[in-house]
C-alpha cells in the first residue's frame, strides 16, 4: 500500500485514496470532500476500481489476507543498510577524546559533553572507564562506525575529580570485507580538570563546529605514549636493564663526551631521563635518577682517571645530598667536586674515578 493507491473501507461502507500515514500502523484515507480519515491498516484494502460502496465480509477478506499474505513491497519494513563511505588514508587508524563544553560563554558554569572520534574507515567497539583508588568503573561502552563521532555523555562540575584519570580500551573492525588486523588499543589518560576552567583549554578543530578539548589515544596507528606510568613495570624495567651487559654507551643513553679528555656529562634531570613522571611519586622519580647514577658509575669503574660531571640541579639538594651519599658510601674511592661553574652552572658534581 502506497500514496495514490485506492482503498475501500472493510468495516463500513466507503473508502478514497491514500494521502500518507501516520507511523506504521495508520493510514491517512481522503475521501471524495477532502476529508482524511485517520484508519487502522488492517481495515482498508486495496482496489482497483472507485466503488467505494460495497461492503464485504471484514471476517472472510481478513482471512483470504492472512492465507495469501500479499502485502505491497512499499509496506515492508526497510532491512537493507548502506555501508558506510571509505575515505582515502582512513585505513591508518586514528581515534580521539573530545570534551566541548554546552556552552562556551559561560564557561566557568556550563556543562560538558563528551565524544568519541573516529577518524578511519575502521569499526570501533569500545569502552570508557574512570578509575576510583584502584578499581575501575565503566562509565559508557559501544560502537563507533567509520569517520563519525559518538555522543558518550554529559557532565557538570561536580563530578570533575572523578575525570582525573579515564581509560579508553577498544578494538577496530571492519564489516563484510577483508581488513588489516589493528591491535587492541588501551589508553590511559590524565585529565587537567583545571583546563576546564580557562576559555583558551578548548581549541578550534576539525572534527566540531565549536571549540573543544582533545586528546589523542591513536593517530596513524601510532598509540600516543601512555600518561600513566605504571611505578612496578618500571622498577621492573630497571631491574631487567640492570642484568644487561654494563658498556657505558647501553647502560648511560645520555652520558655525552665530546673529546678524550673531556669529562662524560650525565643530566640527572628528570625531564631529561623520563617522557613523563605523571603518576610517578617523587620517591619513585629520586630512586630512577639515582638508578641512572649508580649504573653510569658502575659502568666506568676501573677506567682510571675518567672525569664524569653529574648534573643534578640547584633545587631543594634533595638529589645532589644523595648523589653525595652514594659517593661517600658506595664509592669511596672515587674522587668528587663542584663542576666548573662557568660551563654547568651551580648544580653539577664532576666525580674522577680512581
């Protein structure tokens, strides 16, 4: 049954032509003075002639429609579903967090909104979890098709300091065809709940029409570097290194020296030595820098004469006061003093070993 098609009423006399329909189960029937009627699907039928005013049996047409089933194709409901449209270069994949605050103007009141990007030709199915303590807490999970972007959730103020740390895990797919198998993805993020309240945090982009904030969990396969560390993989990872073979240029990475007779110069910084120290303790930052000490000392010894200057900084001297400890204790026989000031600065210590 379509628009256009003449119907006749089944329990009454009477019928006109179809005008439309309201949802799937009410036709709207104009008779012959412009009148629609409102009627039940079930109770018209289709005819090929304008005698409206026969009236039939409703109990013997309704069965013969049951036994036959023809229904008009335009009355079936629509099961096919296009693909979505592939676009060149999305087979890298590429999938962002978007906070976009309601409204902008008001910043320090409005809401938030938060999306996921997907930016590839790729399905994604995924989860999104904040973290309480140590245990996680699944806030939203679904489906991303190809190159859209997905409404996760709303937010306000008062739940920022649940936001501190997300995750985002997620597998990339795609649907009736062949494709490139993509890790399992799991992104661990800390959020400056701070930047929500400064206008200039939200950026324009091109993924909305207004400003947002956004944070990259995968760019052209390539995972952003995780802003988490984890304390234990790394005392891990420092225990592992220090089965390793002790040659200077594989143990000390940032040791540099220019000329046989300058000295080795090691930063001790700890921008210098890590990506990131989010999630670090200072402990666990002082423990590292002194790691890095220990081994580059370990890796010289017995090298008469070699001049190494530690930079450690001026700062509060809590490394400079432990690098001196493990110099008076650990390796006595060597030799310490301040660095030339003029070429380090105050906060280097040069040690000759003996």
């Amino acid at each position: 049954m379509k628009i256009g098609d003449k119907v006749r009423f089944l329990s009454e006399v009477g019928g006109g032509v179809v005008a439309g329909f309201q949802g799937k189960n009410i036709v709207l029937v104009e008779d012959e003075d412009g009148f629609q009627i409102p009627t039940s699907i079930t109770d018209v039928v289709v005819i090929d002639n304008d005698d409206y005013n026969i009236k039939h049996d409703v109990q013997n047409v309704s069965t013969v429609k049951d036994e036959d089933e023809d229904y008009d194709p335009a009355d079936r409901p629509v099961t096919f579903t296009a693909q979505p449209e592939e676009r060149k270069g999305g087979d890298a994949l590429s999938v962002y967090l978007g906070f976009v605050p309601v409204d902008i103007k008001e910043i320090t009141n409005t809401k938030f909104e938060v999306y996921l990007i997907n930016d590839s030709n790729y399905y994604i199915d995924f989860t999104y979890l904040t973290v309480e303590g140590t245990s996680w807490n699944l806030r939203s999970k679904g489906t991303v098709e190809p190159n859209t972007k997905l409404f996760i959730e709303e937010f306000g103020r008062e739940v920022l300091n649940e936001l501190e740390r997300v995750a985002v895990q997620f597998v990339a797919y795609k649907k009736d065809k062949g494709f490139l198998l993509k890790p399992a993805v799991d992104a661990q993020l800390r959020i400056d709940t701070v930047k929500f309240y400064k206008l200039h945090t939200f950026q324009e982009n091109d993924f909305f029409e207004q400003s947002a904030l956004i944070y990259t969990l995968i760019e052209n396969d390539k995972p952003v570097r995780p802003l988490v560390v984890d304390a234990k993989k790394l005392k891990m990872e420092m225990a592992r290194k220090a089965s390793d073979d002790n040659k200077p240029r594989a143990v000390v990475q940032n040791a540099r020296k220019k000329s046989k007779d300058e000295p080795v110069v090691v930063d001790l910084h700890a921008n210098e030595l890590l990506d990131t120290t989010a999630g670090m303790s200072a402990a666990d930052i002082l423990n590292y820098q002194l790691d890095v000490f220990r081994k580059t000392m370990d890796s010289y010894m017995g090298k008469h004469g070699v001049k190494i200057v530690f930079i450690h900084g001026k700062g509060e001297g809590v490394l400079r006061h432990a690098v001196i400890h493990e110099l008076n204790y650990r390796y006595k026989n060597c030799s310490y003093q301040d660095a030339s000031f003029q070429e380090y600065g105050y906060g280097a210590t040069q040690v000759t070993i003996k």
